[in-house]
C-alpha cells in the first residue's frame, strides 16, 4: 500500500472557522511534490471541481487541475474537505500557492457561490474580471 511519504508528498491537515456560523471546518490537502513546478509553469488556466460524498462521512474531494505542453489535464492537488464553504476552500488554495508559487490568471469552476469566493480570496487582482 502506497503512502502519503513527506519527502515525496506535501500533506496537511487543515481546519478553518467558517465566516458564516463560526463552526469549525476541517480539511486535508496533498499534492506531489514534484508536480509543483508544473503547476507554477502551466497553472495559468486552471480547474477546480468537487466530487460529492467521496467517503461514508460524505465529504468533498476537490481536484485542480492545469494542461501541460502537451494539452493534457492534469491533476496536480487534491483536498478533502467535510463542508465545502468558501473559507475551507480558500485555506486549501492558500496552501497550495504556498507550495508551487502558483498564480492562476484564469480559472475554471462551476457556479459553486463558496468556491467563486475562495478564489477571489486568494487570488485577488491575478484573475482576469475581477473587481
């Protein structure tokens, strides 16, 4: 069985207060350390979508994803989240700037309100349109 090793993988637990009711909101985001770069030198359009009920808690699994040279997507980072609020999805894009020096200019989402807001949080003034 495979394992999350440090030396190869960034791996935290996160946990953040949500600015609506105040109640904790717990998290864990990965990514491969070696996938970092590709996401700094690619990650000028990316791609965040939840996969629902991934577990039996019932909680999200947010991929990102940018295309390499080739035109390929590629997923570069993953978090598990319990609630899927703007302030838990910010800390977990936070996170992974801080690992790749990524800046995004341009980035794919559905029309999730929480998730809109997680990028204008942590990305403000890098995407185009925004205010």
């Amino acid at each position: 069985m495979a394992s999350l090793d440090p030396s190869s993988w960034h791996v935290e637990y996160i946990e953040a207060t949500r600015s609506q009711d105040k109640e904790l909101s717990p998290g864990l985001v990965w990514a491969l350390r070696e996938r970092m770069p590709v996401l700094k030198k690619h990650g000028k359009l990316a791609l965040m979508d939840a996969t629902h009920d991934t577990n039996h808690l019932k909680w999200l699994l947010y991929t990102l994803m940018v295309r390499d040279s080739s035109g390929s997507w590629l997923p570069l980072a993953h978090f598990l989240t319990q609630k899927g609020d703007g302030d838990i999805i910010a800390l977990a894009l936070r996170k992974i700037k801080g690992w790749s020096g990524w800046i995004p200019r341009y980035f794919i989402i559905d029309d999730l309100a929480a998730a809109q807001r997680a990028v204008r949080l942590i990305f403000l003034g890098h995407i185009v349109g925004e205010i």
